[in-house]
C-alpha cells in the first residue's frame, strides 16, 4: 500500500505535466461547448421545431439535471476506484462524447422529418448530459487527487479563463454558421465543431497520470451506501446548511434558458445574434474565471459562491429592465461571470467539507441536491412564463435569488476556516 507521504510525492512530480495536459483538457472542452451553449444557440435551436415553452423548461431540465442527478448513484463505484481515471476516460468517451457526433445527422432531418428530428435531438442531448454526469465524480475525485489543494483554484480558474476565450473565437464561428448557412446546415456545422472538439479534448484526458489510492472505507452495497447518506447530512449541520442555500440559488437560475428566446423574440433578432451573445457571455466568464481562482485560493470559495449568486441574480433583474436588445450583451456577461464562479467554487468547496475517503460522497451529494431542484424548477419555469409571461418569470427567479443569497452568507460557514 502507498504511503500519504509516497503518494505525496508522486502527486507534486507529475503535477506539471497533470496541471498542462488537464488544462488542455478543459481548454478544448470548453471551446467545443461554445459552439452548442446551451444558454443561446440550443434554446433558438429548440424554437425551429415548436414555439412550446415547456419545450425550453425541458432543455434547461435536462442541461443541469443531465450532470448533476447521476452523481450520488455513482459515488460509491467511484470512492472504491483506486485510480477515477479508468471511468472518466473509458466509460466517459461512450457516455459523453459519442452522442455529440450522432447529433449532427439527426439535424439533418430537420427539414425532412422535423417531429422526428426534435425527439432524436432531446434523446441525443439526454445521452450526452445523463452521460457526462455518471462520470462525473471521477473526473472531480481524479483533479482533487492530483491538483494539490494550495492550486486548485488558480488551475480552474486557468484552465477556464483559457476555454472561454477560445469560446469567444467558437461563439463568433457559431454566429457565422449559422448567418451563412441557417437553419439547420448552420446548427449541424455548430454541432460538428462541437463534436471534434470535445473528442480532442478526451485525448488530453486521457494523458493525466493519476496515482493509485486504496480508499480505507470498508465496502458496502449500493442499497447501504444510500441508507446512510441520510446520516451524513444529519452529522454535517453546515454541510447541510450549504446544500439548502445551494438548491434555492438552483431554483432562481430556472428562467436562464428563456432569456434568449424572451430577446429574440420580443426584438425580432436574427439566429446568428445567439453566437454575439455566447460571446458576451463567454467574454464576462473569462474575465472572471482568473480572478475567482486568485480570490479562492485566498479567501475560500463560499465568498466566490455568494458574489456568483449575486451576479446571476443582478443578471435576471437587468433582463426585466433592458429598454433595447444591446443590453442583453451585458445580461449574458453577467450570466457569463457567474457561471466562472459557480462551476470552479461550486465544484472545488465540496472538497474542503470532507476527507478523501468520503470525497465522492460529498461531491455526489453537493451535486444531486441542486440538482433535484434543477429537475423540476425549469418546468415550473415553462408554466410560469405561460401564465405569467417572461416579465413575470424573471421577477419571480430575482426574488429567489435573493433568498438563496441571504442563505449563503448568513447560515453557511467558510469550511476552509473550519
């Protein structure tokens, strides 16, 4: 058995190499999703078929639900892996990368059997997030491994100032596509993209050497390992605390996805402004991701959490008051800056609540509890800008938000000090 201090060891020799080839990784990862966002491009896409609004809360169910629900099911698989990389990279190529490929003949149909085209889209797009989500505590269990604690939130905060901006460049080839080509050639040139990209992105992946580490938990059966999981959350109140505020802040981001389709369809904008806008939203993300990696590394990722929550909230309420379509710039900037701050906080303070052997535990747990509010606020969503309209369903998502604020600064405590 490997010694902490062995393991220790190898860990800081091949963090370099680890830090470059994951950097690539996600790099590349992230530029490939620039061309398929699912804030701006898939929404519109989704409107090509059917003007159904529960059409959009169901793309935006699946966006976060896809990757998060899976996670507690497959944590205990994963916490008795002595190395994550054997599901991230084998299991991960076939459920979450292959289904992006198969995605650029099924917009072939899009003119010919447009029905048909709109199922197989929805079951594509399930595949790929259900998929990514069943690997998805490897791959965060594997960088919390060979990523030293110290560095983490500079190497994420890199690593997505360096995909986003490549997006920058992805979201203005999208706009092109689909200027030059409509629909669907242009979505089916976006998809393609996509699908290279994402795969370039395995093979960097695939090259991390990770370290072996025997977990020292005693096995136990898929059915005990859930039976219990009550009782973590019963013996970690702060842990607890911050999963609630979590889920709320979840709830308030429902009406993300409607956001475009409110934009487009109030001024009557062009398919091609969906890539502008990725853009605008992938320039606020780059420009946060390195200054929320500096600022947790230094004071903890609770305080990027809460100035990510209020940035999405304030993002939701400039929605209400924008007076022309330049604004929505500004609005998925914003959107934009606060997804840097959730994904690299939202992932990476999960590590600081618990011990490496209940690591994936926390990580499934962290995950699926917004994730089960991400599972049926989106639909709510759909229902309530149908009742409502979208003035009233953006007023009601700012008010959640700022509930989930209040939550997060005033009930949880920074773990790191703890």
């Amino acid at each position: 058995m490997t010694s902490d201090s062995d393991f220790a060891r190898e860990v800081e020799r091949n963090y370099r190499h680890n830090a470059l080839v994951n950097t690539l990784d996600g790099a590349t990862f992230w530029f490939g999703m620039s061309f398929i966002s699912t804030s701006t491009i898939l929404p519109l896409y989704v409107t090509r078929f059917t003007d159904s609004k529960l059409a959009i809360g169901l793309l935006a169910t699946l966006t976060s639900t896809g990757w998060l629900l899976p996670q507690i099911f497959t944590a205990n698989w994963v916490q008795r892996l002595p190395r994550k990389k054997f599901a991230v990279v084998n299991l991960g190529l076939f459920t979450e990368r292959l289904p992006l490929i198969l995605m650029v003949p099924a917009a072939w149909l899009a003119t010919r059997a447009p029905s048909a085209a709109l199922i197989l889209f929805f079951l594509l797009f399930a595949w790929h997030t259900i998929g990514a989500g069943a690997v998805a505590v490897g791959w965060q269990d594997m960088l919390a491994k060979v990523i030293p604690l110290d560095r983490r939130g500079k190497f994420f905060g890199i690593t997505n100032f360096a995909g986003t901006a490549a997006g920058v460049a992805g979201a203005a080839v999208a706009a092109w596509f689909l200027d030059r080509y409509g629909f669907p050639r242009g979505y089916m040139w976006c998809f393609a993209a996509a699908a290279t990209l994402v795969f370039i992105s395995w093979v960097f992946l695939a090259l991390t050497r990770e370290p072996a580490q025997v977990s020292q938990a005693s096995p136990v059966s898929q059915r005990a390992y859930l039976r219990r999981l009550p009782s973590v959350l019963r013996s970690d109140t702060n842990f607890r605390r911050y999963l609630l505020s979590r889920a709320i802040i979840a709830t308030s981001t429902m009406a993300s996805s409607f956001v475009i389709v409110y934009a487009t369809q109030r001024w009557h904008l062009p398919d091609s402004q969906a890539g502008r806008f990725t853009a605008s939203m992938l320039i606020g993300q780059a420009a946060c991701n390195l200054l929320f990696g500096t600022l947790a590394d230094r004071r903890g990722h609770k305080l990027v959490l809460e100035i990510s929550t209020l940035l999405s909230t304030l993002s939701v309420g400039l929605t209400l008051l924008a007076p022309d379509p330049a604004w929505f710039h500004l609005v998925f900037a914003l959107n934009g800056a606060s997804f840097a701050g959730f994904y690299l906080s939202g992932m990476m303070i999960t590590f600081e609540f618990a011990t490496p052997d209940m690591r994936p535990t926390y990580i499934g747990l962290n995950n699926t509890a917004p994730g089960i509010a991400s599972a049926v606020s989106p639909m709510v969503a759909g229902w309530l800008a149908s009742q409502l309209g979208y003035p009233g369903l953006f007023a009601i998502a700012f008010a959640i938000g700022l509930v989930g604020l209040g939550g997060l600064h005033w009930a949880v405590h920074e773990p790191r000090q703890r």
